[in-house]
C-alpha cells in the first residue's frame, strides 16, 4: 500500500486523493491539503518509488493507477482524485480503468499526450550528488547547483532527500529507466464520463490548445481554467489561486 498523509476526518463529502508528481511526494502538498481538509478529509499520497512508499521494478501508469485504487478501495470505494504532472497521468489512467472508484477528477498541468521534452538530466543532477559530504539538506543545495540553476528546483529536489540516511527516497535507477513511459500516456479505449477539470499554468506550454481533441476524447466533460503568470509548479506559486479553483469547481460539480 502507498505511504499516505491524512489531512482532517471524514465527512458527508467524499475524500479527496491527492497525487503529486515526478520527484514529489505527499509532503509537497501539505499547505493545499490542509487548507481543502476544512470540508472534507484530504488524503496525500506518495507514489510508488517515491517518498516513503515502496520501490518497485516497475514504474508505469497502469500499476499507478492500480496502486491509487487499492487507496481508495481501503477508504470505502470512493474518491475525489487531483493529480499534478506525472500525478495527473496516473490519475487519468484510474479514471479511465476505474471509473466507478472516482467521482471528480482535477488533472493539473499535464494532458494526455506523449511530450518530447526528458526529464533525465534531474536524475542526474541527483546522483551527481555525493552522499558523503552531505551533512545538512543545505549541502545538498550546494552540490545540485552545479546541475540545476533554478532554484526552486534545488529545494523541491532535497525534500526527497534522508539526510541522516544519505540516501535519496527517490528509486532514481528505475526512473530513469521508464522514463520513456512516464513522458508518454498509454493507449486508452475508454472515456471517463464524470466532470473534469483540467487546470493549467498561464505561463506554462504542458496543455496546449492542440490538446484539447485528445482530453476531449477521453473526458468529454472535461473543464478548462488557467492561472495567470504561474508555470508548470502552479499549486506551489500561487497556493490561494489554485486552491481557490479546486473548490469552485468541486461545490459545483457537487451541485450537478
């Protein structure tokens, strides 16, 4: 089972599942999750080979999905899903393989599509790392900025650091592996009949207006809202924004 972060107690309303994205974890979501947990009960996941759940041999959007709904399955059968990123392709995927476990699905800053841009560098960047000479998460720091320049990045990246273990809760050889599949989205003969909402950065380019026959096509009631001047991390930039969109949405799609 999936390490799991729970926010508040249960409700009349349905638990929201949250599911962050590649190189995240449950942890990056606290802010949000507490905030939307007034309600109802948030539950924050760590994906597998990720945080504090377990690593597995293999990393793919099918077994994603299976391991979110042995979640929800263990909650009682039903959920809201919010997937960021790789998190939101995960959730797609349940959506679409198991319909009847979701009832409102927010997907943000991601589309079903294969993107051509890789990620590995980052995992390079982390492995570059030497453990060794890692005494604070600030050492960490110094070492990835060598790698990475944003640094934003630098501190996202050592929130998946065990400093006093020296080791990454990131399975970065299995990663980097299936990254291939992590960038594409399987095949899917399936459509998800539930309101959707597909929230999106205004400065980012992950959902493009050319993607909307394809999430047309596989959630045809899907919703469309962006936030100006954040990017593809728009849950971190602009918390009372995006947190602000999710409950519209979710009272909404309530009333209907």
């Amino acid at each position: 089972m999936l390490n799991q972060i729970l926010h508040g107690t249960p409700t009349d309303q349905p638990p929201l599942i949250i599911v962050h994205g590649l190189y995240g974890s449950a942890r990056n979501w606290g802010v949000i999750a507490k905030r939307l947990s007034d309600t109802r009960q948030v539950i924050a996941v760590d994906l597998r080979n990720h945080g504090d759940s377990p690593w597995t041999d293999s990393h793919t959007y099918p077994d994603m999905a299976a391991d979110l709904a042995d979640v929800i399955a263990a909650q009682g059968g039903t959920a809201d899903v919010m997937g960021h990123s790789m998190g939101g392709k995960a959730a797609m995927v349940l959506a679409l393989t198991h319909p009847e476990t979701v009832g409102r699905l927010i997907v943000a800053d991601i589309a079903p599509v294969a993107y051509a841009h890789t990620q590995i560098q980052h995992v390079k960047a982390m492995q570059a790392v030497d453990l060794t000479r890692v005494e604070r998460r600030a050492d960490a720091v110094a070492q990835l900025a060598a790698h990475v320049q944003d640094t934003a990045l630098q501190s996202f990246f050592t929130q998946s650091l065990d400093v006093r273990e020296k080791r990454w809760k990131l399975n970065l050889d299995l990663l980097a592996r299936d990254m291939p599949g992590i960038l594409d989205f399987p095949q899917m003969d399936a459509r998800f009949e539930h309101p959707t909402l597909f929230l999106s950065g205004g400065a980012s380019d992950y959902v493009l207006p050319e993607h909307r026959p394809a999430i047309r096509a596989l959630f045809p009631k899907a919703r469309f809202a962006r936030i100006p001047g954040a990017t593809h991390y728009l849950h971190a930039e602009k918390p009372r924004e995006y947190e602000a969109s999710v409950r519209a949405f979710l009272d909404l799609a309530a009333r209907h």
